[in-house]
C-alpha cells in the first residue's frame, strides 16, 4: 500500500483539497463537529505515533498531557485572564516538566513499566482534576473565552475545523522531518533493537526521554486549542478510554505509520458514528481488532515505509524488499 | 492514636485483596516476563460470577453457608478457565513476538473483557448490589473495631496464599514452575512441557483473582464492569513493591501497599486514595525499582 515518492505529492494534495472542500460541499453542523473531531484524534494520534510508533514506547495515560494542556489554558483564561498565547508557554512547561518527573525513571526500566507507570500517572491527573477547586472539580471548567487571532475571533465550528487541518498538516510535517532527522533514526534503532542501539552509543535512555517529552508537549498545545475549541472541559474528557481510543487509532493504522494513523483516527472518530446501534460494543470491536491485528498484522492498516526512513546505498537499489518486513517495536525476549 | 491503628487494621484487610490479586501478576511475569493488563479484569469477572451465583441462589431461598461457597467454587473455576483461554488465545501465537506486540494485544484482551461484560444480558453497566449482606457486627480490641466479615475475607486471604505458596515450594509443578523463571531453555531441555506449565500458571493466577473477585463484592458491596481497571493498577503496584516475580514479596507488596494507601486517605482524605496509591509506585522506580525482594530489572530493556 506505499505509495512511492512520485505519487505522494498528487495523493497529499487531492487529500488536502477534499479536505478543505468538505465542509463546504456538507455544511451541515454535524459533518463539521465530526471533522472538528476527526481533526483532534488526528493530530493526537501523530504525537502518539512519535512516542509509540517511532519510538516503540506504550504510553497508556497520553490523555493526561493532553488534560494538562487543556488545563492549563482553561484555569489560565477564565481565572487569572490570560490571552490564549500567553497559557501556551506555561502549557509547554508543565506538560514537559511532568513528561521528565514520569518518564525521567521509568525509561530506564523495562519498556512495560512505562505502561503501567503511565496509565497510572493518567488517573493521577484525572483524579487530581476532579479534586482540586482550581479545576472546577467533577464539573469543570466553562465559559473558556474563544481563541482571538488579530482581531478576529474565533466562535464559529467552521473555523475550527480549518485550524485543525492545519494543526494536522503542521504535525504531520513535523513527524516527518523528525522522522528523518538524527533524533528520529535514534529513535527507530532504539525501536528496532535497543540493546543494539546502546552498544552503538545511543544514549538510549535520553532519546526515550526526548520521544516521551515531544509527544507529551505537543498533547499539551492540542489540549490548549481543545479548550478554547469546546468552551468548557471537564475530567471525562480524559479519562483512560480516551488515551485507548488515540493508542487504537494509531494501532490500527499502523505504528510508525504517518498516513495510517491518520486513517486511524479517522475509522476510530467515525466507526461509532457509522455504527450508531452497536456504540455500546465499540470498545469491545476495538477490543478484538486489537488482538486479532497483533496476531495476523501488527504492521497495521498502512504499514510504516520503513525504507522511507533508513534509505538504501545507491549501489544496492531495493536491498529492503518494500515494507515487506517490519517488526512492530521493542525487542524479543 | 485510635485512628492511626484502626486505618492499619482497615489497610491489613485491603492489602490481603491486593497481594491476592498481585500474586497472578507476579507469577505470569515471573514465567513469562509478561504485563497480564487483563488481569484485573479477570478479577472483576470473577466478581460478576459470584454476583450471579448468589442472586440465582437466594432467589430461590438457599442455604447461605452452601452459596458462599458455591459462589467461590463457580468463581474460581470459571475465571480460572477464563485466564488459560486469554493466554491461549492472545498471548500464545505471540509469545516470540516483540514484547510491544503483547502488551497490545493485553490492552486488547482488558478491553474485550472489560466490554464483553456490558454485553451479557443482567451485567451491563451500572452498579449491582451483591445480593449478600453477612451482618456488620464484629468486636473491638484496644479500641479497633474489626468485623467478622473482614476476619473471614483476611482468613479466606492467607489460607489461599498459604496454598500456593506450599504448592510452588513443595509439588513437583511448583518446581517445574519455578525453574521456568530461572531458565526456560534449559527447563524445556529437562523435559519440562513449557506450554503446559504457561497455561497452569496463569489458571492458578487468574483463579486467586477469581477468589479475589468474590470477596470484593462481599467487602465493597457493589460491583461495576471497570473495578478491575483499577485494583489491576493497585496490585501491580503492589507486585512491585514487594519485588514483581516473588511470591512472599508481592503479599508484603500487598499488605504495605494496603496499610500506606490507607493511612494516606486516613490522613489525606479519601478522594486522594488512589493518587496516593499510584504516586507510590512511580516514587518506587525511581528509588527502588526492584522492590523489598525483588530481583534485578534494570539491564534488560
């Protein structure tokens, strides 16, 4: 299913215009909340997919960073009356210092501690958000201002279904040019085989740690945009269904995979849309998928272009059969 | 003064559920090197058992000696069977596969069980009542009131770890098992079925959950479709404490655990329970990853 270097740029660009034609040909609210929609677990799932899929570390609590992105610029607007810009700073710095005090232990540890360490660190952040006054409790935070750009602001869901095609189109350049960037080829050794990696001289426990940290920041910055986008947030939305529901999206699509996970995100947003009657079952479809993917075809939906990263010696042209062989991260026991 | 002790009494109690539960964990990881993510869940089925065992019975006025019973033989067995089925189907095929693959396919097999449940028709969502009340009363000593219910399930708690501890020390299984852990290929080379002894560890495990899972209901008195999410988190925090792998020191895992949770809400208020919990477990990676006994885990990533 991988497209080769000529046909991408045709393919992204008839995707990008239908994209940005769709509401127009379906302006009705709904199509443009589901894009809206669709356009979160998107851009989340490429941050996970830098964690999870290049990296080959199961993060289980993602949702909490995105939580403390939201957080921070929904206690920061409607309590203390900052600009939209002004919380991002501190929604970077938070996201990033608890990203270090998590993952700044656990990344020396067994790559399964890390997932059991953060699907904790979620509820702790959930909890925490349910408890403490600042953050509204199990009710939230409402009446968020709306996002000023210049002098314009942003109410309508129209708009922000075109700011999240270009978040989607910013993290998806972004992955990729960090995919291809020294961090990013780290980051598939560590994948591919750590200890290999760390008798290459890899710091492998600092190229986790940046893998970790980048994805949390970026869930942040998503989490400042969710809470100016809904106008108000509460602790559910963060709940541990919804890190499965980015880890599923990013699972199914195919790890490491930029184009799969976006098709991820689209099946894991629109599935449960499609199949109104069986919603009470989606997690258990999602469920079985899951392990039947594992077993027959843990690449994925569209497999990673693992040549795509690692390029050939022009000597020995398709020295890798083309993404035949991928191995879905970490290393057997 | 009272307080303090009667929270250490409340949490000895809590942390013989967890160090019940985190035995599983500890003796599939032990043997497999294995994160059963569904293992909690295999506890909350083994609560959805006896909840049903119990209805069905009382409905029909029965003996309450006879249904508890029957409750714990039913929940034992059917959760017991549960957890050979979620090894052979989920984790098997996997078993040379990268160690992210499994996890996945854990994730996968928590949320199937978590999810299944909503589906059987009397389960569903909400909370149920467990249709049992064994009478509050109980005794104090030194001030510290302690309930007949909490002595049975503390009782019930011990015998259990105490037979599995004597079958991993003294049966010839129990051996088989243990040199699994040391060293699987020269296991297999001594004649040891892998597979067999794979899928006899994770019956004994989920079987304790099953157990587990019985209790709570008696103890928390309601039961929900994603109480295995969370006591799954607790008790491998506890695994953890005690050092993952290691029988006695998962149930002292489970018993601290227990007693620092408590005194953490006691002092703390209860709605930071859990937060305290979890706290706990990533303080002890960063200073004593291998737990009170636990063997070394660093090196191997």
């Amino acid at each position: 299913m991988n497209i080769g270097r000529k046909q991408r740029l045709p393919v992204v660009g008839v995707a990008l215009v239908a994209a940005a034609l769709f509401p127009l040909l379906f302006p009705d609210p709904y199509y443009v909340e589901l894009g809206v929609q669709i356009g979160f677990y998107m851009v989340l799932a490429v941050g996970l997919n830098m964690v999870a899929g290049f990296c080959g570390l199961l993060d289980l609590g993602y949702a909490a960073f995105f939580a403390i992105g939201a957080y921070t610029t929904g206690v920061g607007m409607t309590r203390f009356h900052f600009s939209f810009w002004l919380t991002i700073p501190f929604a970077i710095l938070f996201a990033a210092v608890a990203g270090v005090i998590v993952g700044g232990p656990t990344l020396r540890l067994r790559s399964d501690y890390l997932a059991i360490v953060t699907l904790g660190f979620g509820e702790i952040v959930r909890i925490t958000a349910n408890n403490l006054a600042i953050t509204g409790g199990a009710t939230g935070i409402f009446a968020i201002p709306p996002l000023r750009l210049g002098s314009h602001l942003i109410t309508a869901k129209i708009d922000y279904y075109y700011l999240m095609m270009f978040l989607v189109v910013l993290g998806v350049m972004g992955a990729y040019s960090l995919r291809h960037s020294r961090v990013g080829r780290a980051w598939h050794f560590i994948r591919e085989d750590e200890d290999a990696a760390l008798a290459m001289g890899v710091n492998t426990a600092l190229f986790k740690l940046y893998a970790y940290i980048t994805g949390a920041v970026w869930a942040s910055m998503v989490g400042a945009v969710y809470a100016v986008s809904m106008t108000a947030i509460a602790p559910e939305s963060f709940s541990y269904s919804q890190s499965v529901l980015i880890l599923i999206a990013v699972i199914l699509g195919g790890l490491g995979s930029i184009p799969g996970v976006l098709i991820g995100a689209v099946l894991v947003t629109a599935l449960p849309e499609i199949l109104r009657e069986v919603s009470t079952f989606r997690l258990l479809i999602f469920g079985i998928l899951m392990v039947v993917f594992m077993i027959l075809r843990p690449q994925g939906l569209w497999p990673e272009n693992v040549r795509g990263v690692f390029k050939p010696m022009p000597s020995v042209p398709g020295a890798r059969p083309d993404g035949a062989t991928y191995s879905a991260g970490g290393d057997g026991d | 003064m009272n307080l303090f002790w009667q929270e250490i009494i409340n949490g000895l109690f809590v942390g013989a559920f967890y160090a019940l539960v985190a035995l599983g964990y500890s003796m599939v990881y032990g043997i497999i090197r294995l994160i059963n993510f569904a293992h909690g869940d295999l506890y909350m089925v083994g609560s959805f058992v006896g909840f049903t065992t119990l209805s069905v019975l009382f409905g029909r006025g029965g003996n309450m000696v006879f249904g508890l019973a029957l409750a714990f033989m039913l929940a034992i067995i059917v959760v017991g069977l549960l957890g050979t089925g979620v090894e052979r189907i989920a984790y098997k095929p996997l078993r040379n596969a990268p160690i992210l693959s499994l996890l996945i396919s854990a994730l996968g097999m928590s949320l199937i069980l978590e999810n299944g449940v909503l589906v059987i028709p009397g389960w569903g969502s909400q909370f149920l009542v467990y249709p049992f009340n064994l009478p509050s009363t109980g005794f104090t000593v030194f001030g510290v009131s302690v309930t007949y219910m909490q002595l049975l399930i503390f009782v019930s708690c011990l015998l259990l770890m105490g037979g599995l501890q004597m079958f991993v020390q003294r049966s010839i299984l129990g051996k088989a098992m243990r040199a699994i852990a040391l060293d699987k290929d020269a296991a297999q080379l001594m004649g040891i079925n892998i597979n067999q002894m794979v899928s006899m560890t994770f019956l004994l495990g989920a079987a304790l959950a099953g157990a587990a899972g019985v209790m709570a209901g008696l103890y928390y008195k309601e039961i929900n479709f994603m109480m295995g999410f969370e006591m799954g988190l607790k008790a491998f925090t506890a695994a953890v404490i005690g050092g993952i792998g290691n029988i006695p020191g998962t149930v002292i895992g489970g018993f601290v655990l227990g007693v620092l949770e408590a005194l953490g809400s006691g002092y703390l208020g209860s709605e930071w329970q859990n937060v305290f919990a979890f706290a706990i477990l990533i303080l002890l990676l960063v200073f004593k990853p291998t737990g009170i006994l636990g063997e070394k885990i660093g090196g191997r990533m």
